[in-house]
C-alpha cells in the first residue's frame, strides 16, 4: 500500500516539472528577434538584424542610425503527449494536451553616442504555459490529474559596439535575467476494490530567480558578398534566487483521514544557463538571394532548483547542447522580401538513466516562412512556423522509457520604425 501512496504523491508533485519547453534541452526553440526570428532564429552572422543584440553584438556596429524594433511577438497552438507520465496501480498513466501560448513582443532601442553604436533590449526568449486537466481509469481505481504549469525567461540589458576599421565590428551586451516558473498540480486517485480509500495531493512551487548573462560578438566582411560572425556567451552568473513550496497530502484509508504538509515561505532557488560559442556566416549569391547559415554549442548542466527541498526539487542534467540552422533571404521587389528558416536542435539529454525521470529527450527541429515589407521608415514582418520533437521519457523509478511527441506551430510578427 505504501508503495501505492507514493506512486500517487510523486504523480502530482514531480511530473508536470518538464512539460514546459526549456532552452537547457533544445537550444533556442522558439522564434524571437525581427529578421532572425523569420529565419528560424538565424542571426550570429547577419549584420541587418535588430536581434544582433542577442545573437551577435558585433554586428550592431554595421546597424547604423536610430531604431525602435518592437518584435518576435509569437502567437502558437502546441500539443503534448506522452505514452505515459508515471505508473499508479501498476498501471501507466498517459497524458495528452493542447493550448494557446503567446510570447510578449521584444523590444529593441538602438541609438548613436560618438563612434558607438548603442542599444538598450527587453528580449523573452521564452515564455510558456500548460494546463489541461486529464482523468485515469485503473483496474482498481479513478483519477484525476490537474496541471498549471508556467515558465519565463526576461533579459533586459544595455549593449555597446564600435567598428574597428572598415570590415571589423565587435560588441558586447550585459543582461539582467530573470526566470519564474509556477508549477501548481493535484492528483486524486479514488481505489474502488478498498472501502472509504482515497489519496491525493496538491503542490504549489514558485521558484523566482535573478542573475547576469554577458553576450560578446565579432563580425567581419570577408568580402562584399561574404561575412561571419563569431559570438560568445558566459555562463549565467545568479545574483539571487528563492522560491515558495506548499504541498498538502490528505489520505484517507478505510475511514481514517490523514494530512500531511510541507509549507517552506523561502527556500533557496537555483537556475542556470550554459556558456555558449557559435559561429554565423552570410553569403549573397546575387542582388535577390542570400544564405545565412548558423552552428553553435553550449555548455552542460547539473544542478537541483531547490536545494534544500530535495522530494520535490527538479534536478537538471544535462550534456552539450548543440543546435544548426539556415536561412534563405529572397529579395522580391524594392520593398517587399521573403524569408524561409530551418533549425534542427538536438537533445541536450544524454544515455537516460532513472537520474533523467520524468524528462523527456528528444531532437527537436523547426521551420519559419514569411515575408517582410519595409519603406524608409517602417519594417513589417509577417511569417508562421512549425516545430516538432519525437523523443523518449523515462517513467518513474521504473526505469522503463516511453514515447513522447511535442509539436506546435504558430504565427509571427515584427515591426521595426526607423528614425
């Protein structure tokens, strides 16, 4: 029976913790940035991009003038499913949702002080909610499972670059990151071969946390036609972080009630970004095309987001994190051009193992179209895309792997005004 109690407990507490999209296991997976969110987030080496204050500071020198981006605002259904989140009843429970998510635009500032160019940037890489409810049917028992699940990542930061001769540009960026999540879930299982017999539990955990995150970046003309980017990005460095948990366990076995709590009001918080080097490169093959083409790496992970709540605590464990992408420029007329991307973004999990429960490895790819119209003063993006993963989860402490499929796709929107 304890071994039941458990199963119930760990179902509603911990399972819901990696249903939201994470940059620690798929590099960059959502579109965001004006031209670079168009291109499947392809930018290190593209010099016309209001998003070079993210993927290339470098390449901010060569973006002269005054300019006001207010960008990357995505708009996307996603669908989850999983063949099966945790065993009750020596029963596999499946899950399946489908919403609505929408990720505030981006906002980029970008002005001239002497030689250097300056931008100030309020950039949300990521911004994610789940909840759909779902009910189980056991051979002994009913359920029911209850997820809300948020999480957000917001950089706001100052960049400066300067060209050094004709060809060179470099940059740097400093961003003030915070992430939150809210994980809020409750699962109630009613066991109909056990009189008066019903356990469940609610859990509430809001882990809120601030840090440092400095982007460099180099950019260089080869030649006319040819230009590539270099960019580096340090680790997240945490300035401060905590966290509220509450999770109230009432069971009721043959009659008798039994309640047990755990209320921590600021519990220590952790949350971390790897470094990351990448390299970019534009090639113009005539006055209509030209191809952009992005590799980056990033660095491993090993850390548990609450310390010192160890049940409950989510434990992240990753290896290098690597992602590639392309894009195609296509100039239409003098003022209207058409823009295609593709990005392919390999699991950052490696061999899973029962330290990886409840996580799902999978290689997620993307892809963008659209289209942009600009006159002297104003730019309009418009574009849609897709994204995809199959993967593998490992179920609870049994060690046994189960599918897994995340897909969504979406509508994009940039505006740039031109001073």
């Amino acid at each position: 029976m304890m071994g039941i109690v458990q199963a119930v407990l760990l179902a509603g507490v911990l399972i819901f913790t990696e249903l939201v999209w994470a940059d620690a296991y798929n590099k960059w997976v959502f579109p965001f940035g004006d031209k670079s969110a168009l291109l499947s987030n392809t930018g290190i080496g593209d010099e016309t991009s209001m998003g070079s204050v993210f993927f290339n500071p470098g390449a901010l020198a060569k973006n002269q003038g005054s300019k006001l981006s207010l960008s990357g605002s995505l708009y996307f259904v996603y669908n989850i499913k999983f063949d099966g989140l945790s065993y009750i009843d020596n029963t596999l429970i499946p899950y399946e949702a489908t919403g609505f998510n929408t990720i505030p635009s981006t906002a980029v500032s970008t002005f001239k002080v002497f030689n250097h160019q300056l931008a100030f940037s309020i950039l949300i890489p990521s911004s994610t909610q789940i909840e759909s409810s779902g009910v189980f049917t056991t051979p002994n028992s009913n359920g029911a499972i209850v997820p809300k699940v948020s999480e957000r990542e917001m950089w706001i930061g100052l960049t400066t670059a300067h060209m050094w001769g004709e060809k060179l540009g470099v940059g740097v960026s400093i961003y003030g990151v915070q992430y939150s999540k809210s994980n809020v879930s409750g699962t109630i299982v009613k066991f109909n071969s056990i009189s008066n017999t019903v356990f469940s539990t609610v859990s509430k955990v809001t882990p809120t946390v601030y840090g440092l995150v400095t982007v460099v970046g180099a950019h260089y003309d080869l030649s006319s036609d040819l230009k590539i980017g270099l960019r580096g990005q340090a680790p997240f460095l945490q300035v401060a972080g905590s966290a509220e948990v509450y999770r109230i366990s009432p069971v009721t076995l043959l009659g008798s009630v039994t309640v047990t709590t755990e209320d921590k009001q600021s519990t220590p918080a952790k949350y971390d970004i790897p470094w990351d080097l990448g390299v970019g490169i534009t090639y113009r093959l005539n006055e209509n095309y030209k191809i952009l083409f992005d590799a980056s790496i990033g660095g491993a992970l090993d850390y548990k987001e609450l310390p010192q709540v160890p049940n409950i605590s989510e434990e992240v464990y990753t290896q290098n994190a690597t992602r590639y992408s392309i894009g195609v420029e296509r100039r239409m007329t003098d003022t209207i051009s058409g823009f295609f991307g593709y990005a392919l973004m390999p699991s950052s999990i490696g061999d899973q193992t029962l330290r990886q429960a409840g996580r799902v490895k999978n290689n997620t790819w993307m892809t963008t179209l659209g289209a942009n119209w600009k006159d002297d003063n104003i730019s309009t993006g418009l574009g849609g895309m897709y994204f995809e993963g199959y993967g593998t989860s490992i179920v609870g402490s049994t060690g046994s792997k189960v599918g897994a499929k995340i897909s969504g796709y979406g509508l994009l929107l940039a505006t740039n005004y031109i001073f």
